[in-house]
C-alpha cells in the first residue's frame, strides 16, 4: 500500500550520481583557481537572503570556495535538510552560481525574484521550509533544469509562464496549497522527466498537453480535487513511475495506459464516476514492481498474466468488485498482496495457505470465499477476518472462539496501555499491528484488522502505534497520549454483544503534526469513518475539527444498531491529504481511543427486577392521582389523551418542559421566528449547553392529531443516520405541543434551490448538488432497508430534505411515515396523503403504498436538483405537463443535457448529470416492479451498478392516469372519496416543513 511514491530508484541514483560528480569537480576547480563571484552575484545572493528570510550566510567569506558556512554537510537521518551553493568557474578568476539547496531551515519567507539575476542558476531546492507567496514572474527569464519547493506554503496558480522556462527537467510542487487548473503551457516543457503536483488543491481537467511530455519518467497527481477523467498519456513511453491516487478524477482507467511499457510502479486510486469497468490490460508491463489499483471500480476476475510480472513486490487491488478466483502466483517473490474488501467467491488458494511465509503480508479480509476452504487458523500473515460467506453472520473467522455469555460494552485505549477513566476501564491495545494484521481478542470481547503498509520506506511495525510529542492538557489525557494508526484501514470490532442499541464514542487528537511555524506544521489528515458499514464521516481532518493539535475531538453516534452480536468501526484512508512532512510516511487514519456502550441494561436478578416492579408501580401509582388531581382542575380530555400516548412510547430522545424551551427560544421571540410549515410557526433556540435547536410549534388549528403527534416522535426518535434530522426531543405539557429538532442552518432544498419569489436562491454547484443527491438516496436507503423499524416516509420533496452548514442534505418529516409490517409487502390506506406532483401514480390513485412509493417521489426530487425547477411551479403547456413529462421527452429525443440547470453554465459533469436523470427516470418507472431500491439508486448514482434504460418510464404519470380512466370508461378518474389529498404549502419560508398530513376520516 502507498501513500506517496518516492522517485524511482533508478532515476534518483541517477541525479544523485550526476549532481554530486558535477559539485565535486567544480569544487577541485574552485580550490585549485580561487574564483570569486562578480559583484552582482554577491549583491544578489543578499538579496536572495533577505528574501528567503536567510540570515546565517556569512558574506564576508567566498560562497566559491568550499568553506562550511556556504555547504554544510547533510545532518544524519535528515534527508530534508541541505544548505549548499555551488558554483562554476569557467576561468582562474571568476565564477557563477549555479545550483542553491537550502532545505529543511523553516524559512519563512517568500520564493526569491532575484533568483532571476544569477545568469547560470540551473537548480533550486527549497523544500521543507515554510515559505509562502507565489512563483515569481522573473523565474521565466531563468534557463532552470530544476525547480523543487516541496513542504511549502505557497499558494496561487500555477503560472503558465513556466511553459518558456524549456529548459527545465525537473519540477516538483508537491505539498503546497496551489490551486487553479494545470496549465496547459506546461506541455512545452519537452525536457521535462519530473513533474510531481501532489498534494495541492488543484481542480479541473488535466490539460491534454500533458500528453506531449514524451520524457516524463515520473508523474505524480495524487490528493488533489480534479475532475474528468484521466487522461491519455500513451505518448509517454518513458513513464517509469505513474501516481493518481485520490486525485478526484473519474474512471474507467484509460486503454492507452496499455502503451507505458516501462512502468514499474504504478498506482491508481479512489476513483469517482462511471460504472465499473473491467481490468485494464497491463500484460506488456513485465517490469512492474509495485502495482495499486484500489478503489477503481474494477470488476470481472484477477487476470492471470499477473503472474508473469516477475519483479512484482507489491500488490494492491482493494475495494473493488474483483470476483471469482485468485490466479497462481506463486511463482512470484510477493511481498505484499491487498486484495481487501472485494466479491472474490473462489477458493482460498492453497499456495497461500500451505506455504507460511512471514515476510508476505496477504489481506483477504472482506470477500466471500467458499467456506471450506478457509483454514481453520489464522496466521499472523494472512488476514482472513470477514472472509467467507457463513450462515452465521457474527463469524469473523474460524480461529474465533464461539461467543458464551453476552457483553454490553467495549472500551479500548488505541496504541496504549489499560487506562482507567472514572468508572470506565480501557483495554489496552498495544499491538505492534502490521501490514496484514488480524489482532484476536478472545479474552476481551474485541480485535482490530489493519490493512496496509507504506512505500518505498522501509517497514516499521512501531509505525503503526503514535505516541504524542509534547505535553497534553486537555481533560483525560491518558486517552490521547498514544493512538492507533494505519497508511490504508483500520477496523476496530466488538464481538459477543447483546443484540439492541448501542452509543458509538469516538475519541481523537492529532498528536503527529505541530502547528509551529515550520514545515512540521503542514502536514494535512484526512480519512473516512464507517460505523457497520455506513460512512458516518468524510475526509475527517482531526487538526480542523480540533482547532489546532494536541486538543481532543470527541465524536458520539446514538442508536447504532447491532443485530448479529458485532459492532464494526472502520477507519480508512482515501488518498487525501499529505504524505511528504514532516517526512515521508505515514498519514492515513489516527483514533485515540473507542468506547461501545449499550443503550439498554442487562437483565438484572429476580430480586432486582421484583424491587424495580415495585418502584414502577408506585410511580405509576403517584402518576395516576397527578392525572386525577389535574382532571378535576379542568385539563381537556384530547390533551391528557396526547400526553398518555406519548407517555407510551418508548423514546430514546429528551423530554422538555415548556418552560425549557421558551428560554430556549426567548419567549418564542420574533427574531428567532425561522418560518411557518404546516402545522404552525418553527423558532430557533439555544439550549443551556450551547446546543442549537429547532422548535417545531404546533399551532391549536394544525390537523395533526394525537396520532400524528405520537407517530412523528416515534418513528424518528430511535432513527441515527448521518442523512435523516435528529429529534432532540419533545414537549406535550398541556396544550403545547411541540417537537426539538437539530437546527439546519441552510434551511430546505427547496428554499435553497428552487425557485422563490421573495428571495434569490443559493448558488449551489453541481458537485454539492451530486451530493445533496446521494445523501438523500442515501437517507431512504437506511429509513428502507437498515432500520430496526423500517418505514415507508410518504412525502419526499425539496422541502422536507433539510441542509446544515456544509449542505449535507438530512430527511425531515416523518409524520406520513408508515412502519412498514415485515410480513406484508405494501400497506393499503384509504388515507392518502402526500403532496401532489410527487406521489406515485399507484398511491395516488388506488392508496397502494410500498417502499416503491418513496423511490418514486426521490426520482422527481433527483429531476429537480439537477434542473433547480420546482415540479410544483412547473408551468405546463401544450407540449409538456409536468417536469418529468420534459425530461421523458427530452430523453426521447437524446437531449437530456437540455434539461440540466442553465445556471450552472458549462461548469457541471455531463456524465453525472446524465446518469443522475436516468436514475430518476427509471425510479418513476410506472410500474412499481421496475422501479430500483434505494440501495441500487445509491449504487447506480455512484456508478457502481448499470443503469436498465430499458425499464426507464415511457409516459407520464398523468398519460397513465388517463389511459385508466379510459380503460374503465369513466369520465374522470378520481382517488378514493374518502382520501384527502393538499398541495405543497406556497410558503417560501418553510423551514423544518412539515408534510401535508390528510385527515384523519377514522377517527
């Protein structure tokens, strides 16, 4: 697993070979002539200085003539420091400089413009220091051969004046902040074998030119934010070393890559876009030594010409959708093979699992090997957790002892020693881990599988364990004082758990990095967290999130659920980030420490639970005369019937009191008046520990009833997802009724995107708008498929899809959900209810109610984000009925594209754009069987599974509902008479809407 490559071998003895006969033998020459520098060389190395914030060079010496104060020695195991000038002396009298190397001095200064003023000025390393600014405009006059500013603040874009420096050869920009596009003008620099811009925040397509830099050994794109895909760069031939990981560029990996014949190392990752995409043909490569394609997509089978790499050390084909066997290989010296988290469903081969060889590091973790051939144990080099397919899910492997007694919580020190904090005592986790490391803890009811290993450094199993480098002061800093770490991914597993509820507690400190005023500080984290396979966090910057290093971060996630005795917390690395400061190695995930806690209390003994039925029973004794007292003090019946029923639920969330929330909300204050929904005013509000709130208040006119008003908190109240609004809790004293939601500072899709009257929208770009898509797709797949409870919500639209600060798109509004009973496959209602323009034809007209209902109501809310037109405000005429009518035609006609947002100009991803309309297409299919499940809607959006255009929906809704009018000769079909159907609220001000509830007519 790689992080970062190094150059080349080859080409690094290369340079080094040839920079270091060259400064010899202009040393010999310069003792033996006793040159000096022109005057001007000299007033400009001042200037150079004072520009570089340089203030040790002693001027008063000869910078030609050897001494120490102008070349220091290297330090031992400092790769990043130098401090050398070297010079050229054409004749007994007079030299020129030609090569400065000042690195890893924490200079605060800026890139010298006078650079440009030493005539033969050929290289310039400033790496690791802590310079800022831009290139500067008079470097395009120089003839440089090498420019390297790695580990370095600088920011801007990058200049296209360096295209007219053609002299350069080497041009390393890595680890900066340089943002922009690549310049197309870098394609003049035919000279060019080095050109590395990881780490940056560059954006936008790679210029086609770049195939043109036909001597390019070495390319290296990693950690950046670019789109399109990746381009054709079969032109150069002479690429040894090929870097592209988490780059942001979209797959199918190119077939031109089939013509770099002299690749030796390649590494592509984390792709994003299209539908998976076959193996590449990389048969002519048989000089690869280290090969990475993880997370591209690939699908089909390992292909067998593999083998035939004979210097092949490396192998990482992860997070794919690899299936079938694992081919020979033998015959091969592998030293590392990651083949994690695939559909491999073969046969463990036999060469793995007879031959054991504690130098090759296998991971096999998360496949579906056919069970027997699964060796009974588990050799440290061979990690095997999650690796076949078993009738018993809680199997991790079968070297797991089978569970005895049930747990109820697991708490673990990450990198430490045991540590007790309060009553809370955390196992220790000192593991030395590995690059293929299945850690057992049959003794302590939790383990870790760790996956990965850096590059090009040498193997360090204590690189895996971080320990802090200062002094921590933040409260219960034994936590923090060490911490796990891993280049690719970390799983941490609590096994031999009572099934039911669990609170998540993540705990973290950026420890590694420093945020002095050095090139220490400029190291960047980033990784992802997955609680039971769901991604409750993206591009995790523990540094950001903290306000700076050494302070902890502390993450709880309620309501996770554990159904098969397993609770899973993976943390992985996705290509973003640094990986060169302050030096090169690793930066994937970093966890402190973990704590699983159950929700719900282990059974107790008989003589305790006969004393608990006992204090129950006298509270609920004293809660009946409370009752009685306040009937006979005149309390409506309605009202005491609402508090009884929400007293019967078995909520997870808070109770408030009125009183509670009008300090929250100062006396429902005005100023705190967030809009108006349906069932009455929403306020925010401010809780005593600083928390935000949303108070929905339900006004004395709302038609939600009792029964609304219980459902609403029931069914959202267990409900933990990073896409659905948290309840925070509720309050039904008397006649208020009210509900406390987290607050969503962006208000709703629709407020933030569709059309309003009163004001302008937000200028909301297409990659948020792919987000906002899945993360709604995302949400419906968990309320469908995931939850204990799962349910079928009835009114998706804009305006119950609600958006915090970074946009991140929450589903709200639950009181049209209906529980969806496991043995029944729909719910038939005479209750219709819903808003118009988005219900399924079915629903609508016959009150047949599936999960299909809701996918159908996301394929006309994915028309509208990709559109920014409201289904609702559509303005019909004779061609087109409705904005699904438009697109169904559109889609006929082949222009799809039309229908895209005309202000997002050319700035969006055609092919993201296209797939997110056929996916809403096919989920406003006609007919319910056709249309997908959520699951699939998130896979197909993603680009994981092919889209069935032939399933996608012919006619409208509308053609639909007339040809059954017409089929059963009726004038006019209209829903059942006792079925109650209101448009969408015309409140442009609806934040935390609620649903169009229809009558109760039964009640």
């Amino acid at each position: 697993m790689s992080l970062m490559f190094e150059p080349s071998s080859r080409l690094s003895f290369t340079i080094t070979l040839v920079l270091s006969t060259f400064v010899l033998c202009q040393v010999t020459r310069i003792q033996a002539q006793n040159g000096h520098l022109p005057p001007d060389e000299v007033n400009a190395l001042r200037e150079i200085a004072k520009q570089l914030g340089k203030e040790d060079w002693d001027f008063s010496l000869n910078p030609c003539d050897g001494n120490t104060n102008w070349r220091t020695p290297a330090i031992k195991d400092v790769p990043q420091f130098d401090n050398v000038v070297n010079c050229t002396c054409p004749s007994n009298d007079v030299c020129h400089v030609v090569n400065i190397s000042v690195k890893g001095q924490d200079l605060a200064g800026v890139l010298p413009p006078s650079l440009a003023k030493l005539p033969s000025i050929k290289m310039i390393d400033l790496s690791f220091n802590y310079l800022n600014g831009s290139i500067p405009k008079e470097w395009a006059s120089t003839k440089l051969e090498m420019i390297s500013v790695t580990g370095n603040r600088l920011s801007g874009s990058i200049p296209t004046f360096l295209g007219n420096i053609t002299t350069l050869g080497y041009l390393g920009l890595e680890n900066n902040m340089f943002s922009g596009k690549v310049p197309a003008e870098l394609g003049k620099l035919k000279s060019l074998y080095l050109l590395v811009l990881t780490a940056n925040n560059l954006t936008g397509e790679l210029p086609m030119e770049l195939n043109s830099l036909t001597n390019l050994t070495e390319l290296r794109l990693d950690s950046n934010s670019f789109s399109g895909k990746i381009p054709n760069l079969g032109s150069c031939t002479r690429l040894e070393t090929l870097d592209i990981q988490g780059s942001g560029l979209q797959g199918p990996i190119p077939s031109s890559i089939s013509l770099l014949k002299n690749l030796t190392q390649l590494a592509i990752s984390d792709l994003n876009g299209e539908v998976g995409s076959l193996f590449p043909n990389l048969s002519s490569m048989t000089s690869m030594s280290k090969l990475v394609l993880r997370g591209c997509k690939l699908m089909g089978t390992i292909p067998s010409y593999i083998s035939e790499m004979s210097t092949l050390r490396h192998l990482d084909l992860s997070f794919n959708n690899l299936s079938g066997d694992i081919p020979d290989l033998s015959t091969l010296q592998l030293e590392k093979m990651y083949l994690t988290s695939n559909s491999l469903n073969g046969s463990v081969p036999g060469w793995l699992t007879r031959e054991v060889n504690n130098n090759r590091k296998v991971d096999l973790s998360y496949n579906n090997f056919d069970e027997k051939s699964v060796p009974q144990t588990c050799p440290e080099s061979l990690n095997l957790f999650r690796s076949y397919t078993s009738s018993n899910e809680s199997d991790l492997g079968k070297c797991l002892d089978r569970c005895v007694k049930d747990y109820y919580a697991v708490h673990i020190n990450c990198g430490g020693a045991e540590v007790t904090i309060g009553k809370k005592v955390y196992d220790a986790d000192q593991d030395l881990s590995g690059a293929a490391r299945f850690v057992l803890r049959n003794d302590i009811h939790w383990g870790i599988s760790n996956t990965g290993s850096l590059w090009n450094t040498k193997d360090n199993v204590y690189e895996y364990l971080a320990t802090n480098v200062s002094i921590l002061t933040m409260n219960d800093s034994q936590l923090y004082t060490t911490a796990r770490h891993s280049p690719l991914s970390v799983t941490y597993f609590g096994r031999c758990l009572a099934n039911g509820n669990y609170t998540v507690t993540l705990h973290f400190a950026e420890i590694v990095f420093r945020d002095n005023r050095s090139y220490h500080g400029l190291g960047r984290r980033a990784f992802d967290v997955y609680i039971q396979g769901v991604n409750f966090i993206k591009d995790f910057d523990i540094e950001n999130a903290a306000g700076g290093v050494d302070r902890a971060v502390i993450k709880t996630f309620k309501n996770v659920r554990v159904t098969n005795a397993t609770l899973e917390i993976r943390f992985q690395y996705a290509g973003k980030g640094t990986t060169a400061v302050p030096t090169r190695g690793l930066y994937g995930p970093l966890v402190s420490a973990i704590s699983m806690e159950s929700e719900f209390d282990p059974p107790k003994s008989k003589k305790r639970t006969i004393l608990i039925i006992g204090v129950v029973a006298a509270t609920l004794f004293l809660i009946l005369i409370i009752v009685g007292v306040a009937w006979k003090k005149g309390y409506v019946a309605n009202k005491i019937s609402r508090e009884r029923d929400l007293r019967g639920l078995n909520l997870t969330t808070g109770v408030f009191t009125y009183k509670q929330i009008k300090a929250a909300t100062y006396n429902f204050a005005e100023s705190n008046k967030l809009g108006e929904g349906g069932f009455g005013p929403v306020y925010k509000g401010v809780l005593l520990d600083g928390t935000l709130i949303a108070v929905k208040q339900l006004s004395s006119k709302s038609k939600q009833g009792n029964r609304e008003f219980v459902n609403e908190i029931g069914m959202i109240a267990g409900i933990q997802h990073p896409n659905v609004v948290r309840l925070h809790g509720c309050c039904a004293e008397h006649n208020h009724l009210l509900l406390v939601y987290e607050y969503m500072a962006n208000n709703s899709l629709a407020h933030a995107l569709l059309d309003h009257q009163d004001k302008p929208n937000m200028q909301i770009d297409w990659p948020t708008r792919q987000r906002i898509c899945v993360g709604v797709a995302r949400g419906l797949a968990f309320l469908h498929e995931e939850t204990a409870l799962q349910m079928v919500h009835r009114d998706i639209k804009a305006a119950n899809i609600l958006l915090d600060t970074d946009l991140t798109p929450k589903i709200s509004d639950f009181g049209l959900a209906k529980l969806n009973e496991k043995e029944n496959t729909h719910i038939s209602t005479r209750n219709i209810a819903g808003t118009l323009g988005y219900m399924a034809p079915e629903y609508a007209l016959w009150g047949y109610l599936t999960y299909k209902a809701d996918v159908y109501s996301f394929g006309v809310l994915a028309l509208e984000i990709v559109s920014g037109k409201n289904n609702i405000k559509y303005q019909p005429n004779n061609d087109y009925v409705s904005l699904l009518d438009l697109a169904i035609v559109l889609k006929e006609k082949g222009s799809l594209i039309e229908l895209v947002d005309p202000r997002l100009g050319s700035d969006f991803n055609n092919i993201e754009a296209v797939r997110m309309m056929k996916v809403a297409l096919l989920c406003t299919n006609q007919s319910p069987s056709l249309r997908p499940t959520m699951s699939e809607v998130v896979n197909m959006l993603e680009g994981r599974m092919e889209i069935k255009e032939s399933d996608m929906s012919l006619v409208t809704s509308e053609d639909k509902f007339r040809l059954q009018a017409e089929n059963r000769k009726l004038e006019d079909v209209q829903p059942p008479q006792d079925s109650f159907i209101q448009q969408s609220s015309s409140s442009t001000n609806d934040h935390y809407p609620d649903s169009q509830i229809s009558e109760d007519l039964e009640s």
